[in-house]
C-alpha cells in the first residue's frame, strides 16, 4: 500500500467511527449497525474487564441498542487519538481513545460517565470500510445520580 493510499483508507476509516458515533448520538440505530458487516460481533467490557453486552450481526446490534437507550436519552461520545494500523490493503485494526456521556431523562442511576478505548478491526469490501468486530474496554465508568 502506498503512502496516497493509506492516507486515503486512513480518512476512510476515520470516517466510518465518525458515522458511529454520530449515528450513537442521534439514536440511529440501523444507520449504526449497517456500518458493521452482517455477521460482525460488538462487545462492550466493564471495568473489571467483564463481558457486559455482547451482540452478534447487524439486526442483533440495532434491536439491543435500541432496547438499551430510551427514546429519550441524551447520548455524547467523543473519539480522540486514533492509531489505525493496516494488515493488507483490505484490512486494517484501530484504536481510539473515548469518553462517553448517557443522561437519561428519568430513574435510578440517571446515566454514565465513561472512559476507555474502541479496539476495532474493519474489512474493506468493494471499496467500502466496514467494522469486522468492535470491541469496548473502560478505563472508568462514573455513574450519574
């Protein structure tokens, strides 16, 4: 892979997390999940590094994030310090630090504070960047009262 071409793929990439978290935001759920291939796993860790949602394929992701986030909860993630390393010219892995906000508009806790990192390997078909797996590890959760 050239230079001009990593760059390209890098920004391609980037710009696959960039509808993920917008799509998190704005509760699109099946915007989301078509960023990941059909049979894609995504799998979030507590802390301790204990599994705490684990989901399986496009209509598996859409239909656990909308049951997880009530209609009206304020979503904000925030991606920064990418590293996107790539193993062919269709393959590539990624790591991004984050902080994630969730306010929910009513009951007990009110929402989280979280910090931590996307580890996400993505498959590029026809042309397109895909999320393969994407996996959430926290650093620190907050919980909101």
């Amino acid at each position: 892979m050239d230079d001009l071409a990593r760059l390209v793929a890098t920004e391609d990439i980037r710009r696959v997390m960039a509808r993920y978290v917008y799509s998190a935001d704005h509760h699109r759920w099946d915007d989301l999940a078509a960023l990941f291939l059909p049979d894609a796993p995504f799998i979030a860790s507590t802390v301790d590094g204990l599994v705490q949602a684990r989901m399986t394929g496009r209509d598996d992701i859409a239909g656990q994030l909308k049951a997880r986030n009530h209609p009206d909860s304020v979503l904000v993630h925030h991606l920064f310090s990418s590293e996107i390393d790539f193993e062919s010219e269709d393959s590539a892995t990624g790591v991004w630090a984050m902080e994630d906000v969730v306010t929910r508009p009513a009951g007990e806790p009110a929402g989280i504070h979280g910090y931590g990192h996307y580890r996400v390997r993505f498959t590029r078909l026809e042309g397109r960047w895909f999320i393969a797996e994407l996996r959430i590890t926290r650093l620190r959760l907050d919980w909101i009262y």
